[in-house]
C-alpha cells in the first residue's frame, strides 16, 4: 500500500432487500470493468416507496482501485 | 414525477434486530396516516445498549409523499 | 438519565458477513473494559474488497457510558 | 416577528424550466394548507435527465409559518 | 423506549431574553398541539439586533414525539 | 428503476448567463460521451469576476447514469 | 493569479426577481468600495414570502478579491 | 428589508459568565464600530478551562449589516 | 502552549437547568480523572421533554488536557 | 476560462514524506492519462502507521480537467 | 485571553512551493494592515496545475485579531 | 486487518515548523503509551500568530490502534 495512487470511482447500488446488498451489487459492477478495486466507502443511503412499503434501497459508494503504474 | 410537489416528513424507526428493519418500520409507521408515499432518505443511525449488548436501533428517515394537487 | 455524565469512545468494529455485525463487535469489544454502556452512534462506514468482492466492512461507532460518580 | 414561534416544514418543488420556478411551486404548494408563510431556505437541488437533456428541476425548501397562538 | 416509532417536527422558538428561553418557548408551543413529546435537538441560533443590541433570539429546535400505534 | 447500478461522474458547467445555464451545459457535455443519463444533482456555485461584474457562472454537478449490464 | 493574495467578504444581496438577480446586486455592492474583485462563491439562499408568494430572495456570497501589495 | 444588501463580519466574544453574554459581548464590539446591525448568527463555542473549571467562553458570532447606499 | 500535545475526550453533561450548566458539569466530571484540562468545544446539545416541557439538558463537549511528557 | 466545461476526478496519492508529495504524486499520475489537468482541491489527509511512526501519508485531491469539445 | 473580543477575517495566500508557504504569505499579508493578530485556522486548499504539475497552492486561512477597545 | 476491532483517540499536535511535524509529534505522543498503532486521519489545522507570524501550528489528528483481544 505504499507508494500506490488510487481513483476512486462513485457508483450507486440498488437492490429489494436491503443495504449491503446495494453496496455487493455497486463492487460487483465496478468489478465487471475495472481491476484492483481495493476499498469502498458508504454514502447516502435512499430509496423508492410503492404502496407504503420500500421497494429499493440505492446506496451510493465510493470505490478506489489501485492504477497500473 | 414531472411537475409534482413533495412533502417530506422525518421519522425515527426502532427496531431490535436492526438498521433496515428500523427503516421499515418508519416507512410502515408514515403510512397509516399519509397515502402516496414515494421516497425515503436514510439519515441518522443510534440505539441503546443493555448489558453491553445493543437492544434497540434507532434510524431516522427522511419519506417524501406526493401532495394531493 | 437525569444528571448523569457520559464520556463518549469511538471504535471501529470490522466483520466480514456485514454493518450490523460490524457495529454490534465494536460495542462487544467495549463492553470488555468499560461498563455501563448507554447508547451508541452509527458513523463512516468503509471496507476492503479482495478480488472483486467486499472481504471486509469496517464501522466507526461512538458509544457513550455512564461515568461513575 | 418579537415572541412568535414558527413551525418548519419542508417541500420539494418541481418544475420543467429552472430552479426559482420550483421553490415558487413548493412555496405555492404549501400555501393551499397553510396560513402565514413567512420565510424560505433552500436546500438541494436535483432533477432527471431524458435523452441526455434536462427534464425536471427539483429543488427542496424549508418553509417557516407563523403558529397561531 | 423499544419498538416506538417517533415523528419529527422543526420549530423556531423566539426570546427577548436568550437561548434556552428561546428553545423552551418551540417546545412549549409544539405542547400546545402535539402530545407525547419526548426529546429534542437545537439546532441554528440567530437573532435580530436593534440599535446595536440584541432584539430577539431564535433558535430552531428539533423535536420527537411518540406516534400513537 | 429497479435493480440498476448507476455510476455518477462529476461536471463543472461554464456559463455566462447564470446557474441554471450551466448546469444545461454540464449535461450536454456529459451527454456527448455517456448514454443513459438519469439524474443529476447541483453542487458548488462559484464563478469570476471582471471589471466589478460576473464574467462567468460555473457550477458543479454529479450526473448519474445507467451501467448497461 | 501567481503570487497573489487575495482577501474575501461576505455579502448577502437581495432581489425581488431571483436568486442571480440577488447575487448580481451582492457583486455590484462589493463593487462600490473594493477594487480588484476576482470571483465569487455562493452559499446560502433564503427569503421572506408575503401573502403566499416569494417576495425577496436572499442569497449570501463569498466574494475574493486581491490584495494591493 | 426589500432590495438592501448586507455585509457579514465574523467576531468571536468572551465571556466569563457564558454563551449569551460573549454573543452580547461581539455584538457590543461590532456596534462600536459599525451601524445599521441587523441580525447575527451563532456559530462555534469554544473555551478555556483553568484549574478544572471554565474560565471565559468564546463563541463566534455572524452579524449582518446594512451597506449604506 | 508551545510545543505541547494535547489529547482530546468527548463528554457528555447533563441539567436540569440549562446549556452552560450542562457544559460545565461535563468540565467538572472529566476534571476528577484528568489533570491539566485546557480548553473545550461546545458540540450537539440534545435533552429529554417530559409532561411537555424540558426535563434535562444534554450537552456533548469536546475537552482537551496536555499530556504530560 | 470562459464557456469551458471540466470534468473532476478523484484520486489518492500516496508518500512516504509528507502532505504535498503525495498531492504531487496524485496529480502527475491523473497526467499519464488525462490532458489538460486545470486544477486540484485538496481532501482528506489519512495515512499509516507502523512501529509508532507514520509510514505513509494518503491525500484525496479532485482534479479538474477541460472536455475537449 | 479574558474578555478580548476578536475580529476574523478571511484571507485566500498563493504559493508556488506549498500549503504552508501559502498560508505564510495570507498572514503576513494580513499582518501588513492590521495589528494584534492572534491566531488561524486552515480551510480549503486548492490550486492550479499548468502542463500536468501543480504551478500554485491556495490556501484559505480565517484570522483572528483583538479588537483595540 | 480482517475481524480487527479499533479504538480511536483524538490528539492535537503542535510544532513550530509546520503541519507534517505538528502531525508526527501527535502520534509520537500517541505511540508513548498505546501499542499497535495503525493509522491516522488528519484534522483541524490551527495555531497562534506572535509579531505577524505563524508561532506554532496546531493540529487534530485521530490514531486508530488495534485493541488487544
């Protein structure tokens, strides 16, 4: 973890059961195009209401993954 | 959603067993007494501890319900 | 909870199932040198991902508990 | 404005053209149910995006009214 | 304290004599409609000044009450 | 709205005739290399001065669109 | 823009029009009695309602300009 | 209050008695000095403890004033 | 106050009547088990509402003590 | 300066010797991929510690770019 | 430090070599027109980059000076 | 760094050369008493001025270190 630089990309999750299933589905897309990810961090948390239950939860997440130097 | 107006509400949910059911459970609480609920923000998360063991979560929640136009 | 005095400590739990857990071994940890644990505030919430995957959530709690008078 | 008391609620406006037309439809919003608005504070704005244009402003506002007493 | 669900309301309470006096008025007059209050939280502080003195205090107070279940 | 993952990417808009403007030309610039744009949501306001007067409006803006899976 | 240091106040213009209206008359205040005006930074909006309607925004700038060395 | 503008200076009062008299005393210091102050807004309380217990409380204080035009 | 290390600890007093007496009896609490307290930041004040009207003060304090070296 | 649209990214330099050195290392890594870097805004400042000395410092820098249009 | 009352101002210093040169050169420009400056506090640092390096530093500093009384 | 639980303390450094020393000095003192010190984040920045210079800065710094279980 030495000398690395890091991005960090913002990415939103959505899911109908709940919080750490939007966030596994935002790791698990960013995943899909980019390497290294290394750590996450958890940002606002929202969501959509249908007939007076919660519907989908949308969590937003910071992602940093390590650049090829 | 084009040119409608929101009223938001804030309500504190507690739960036993944890943050999303807390969550739900002020959505559930919001809509005995306001129809048309539409979103929710998660805010502000606390709870109690009894014998070094938390015994309730308490998460406040920001819903967001259609006015009736 | 009249005139009591609370000193606050902020501890990060880390669990690799999830939030919940991760909050409720930060309270367990304190629980072994302080007593009388009064409540707790959920803050950052952050991880490590191995391999595309969360291996990791790490959440920042402060816990407030009564001094002894 | 000497010894009164104000209630907050908070609205958000939408609107098809810009952000001072949203504030004005949460304050004309609010004030089909409630007398003596005094005051506005704008918080968030956001909106949605259709084909790559912007489609609705959103824009949420606090609004203090005069309790009646 | 367990699986209640509490509803917040934002009021501005005004002093001529200071800041607690300002908050205990918000909350005297959030006692007039609403039953059940149960804590509160102070937030902004301003307030007027005539001939280069303080006028008035205001002070925005957050306030929760048990909701009826 | 279902179970989509968006990714957010951050705009500053330029305008000379004000907020609204550049938040339309931080859009369009985002749209010409990203499809699928959803929402955005309003930022920092900040701007330069020439001559006593606004030169130019710039805005900052996160844009979220939909990660095609 | 090199070396420079600049120095920054705070207004708050007021317009019955707008909230660039408002920031605008912020500047050309500004403008009667510094010179060397670089750029601006907008903070918070609020306003008075009359009557059901908005009748002057108020919008608070921070506005730097250079100190003559 | 219509179309004026206002300039806002930041002052920290001391007191050894507390919070509302080192507001009093940064209004009091401002008045010397500037006229037409219109409102002020109470930020940071800071203080020093000397022998276990307070010795001055330091709180910054926004004011507003009329520019005169 | 030259080259000295100060450690910080956050305290939470409690009154019945008020903010500066919750501050100070936060002081006095941490006074008994630490020496050489230096300052203190007044941060969240909070308080409990019993029969409609305020039953305690809670106030959280950010105090620093010089470590001794 | 004018009707220039930029986009921000995020990055995490990484050192072994201090505060600005990592920002540099942040920066001259966005360099290698993205042209006409214009400014940088300095974020949170973290870092490791082995054997009771800091071994690395982290600093998040948002980097601003013009789109070439 | 007893009942001094302090007047703050902000002040934005450049540097081509870092956070600390830039914060330097805002207080002794500072110090050039005013007398009795007592202490600081660093806000936001930002800057320019010219040909992919950073070519200043800017740093925000609030001043803090004893009014004479 | 997997099931880790850490503590964290807040510790206020001061140095008469600059931010980085200020920040090695909190955790030096810091690594005099606690073992296993893992990492820190960077705080408020502050510090005196004597004869319109910077006489020493002042700055927060939280250390997280690995509670022994």
């Amino acid at each position: 973890m030495q000398d690395n630089v890091y991005k960090i990309v913002e990415v939103t999750g959505s899911s109908t059961t709940g919080i750490e299933d939007a966030v596994r589905k935002a790791v698990a897309a960013a995943a899909k195009s980019l390497k290294h990810l290394r750590w996450f961090e958890v940002g606002e948390t929202r969501g959509h209401i249908e007939d007076g239950a919660i519907a989908h939860w949308q969590v937003t997440v910071k992602i940093g993954f390590t650049l090829e130097q």
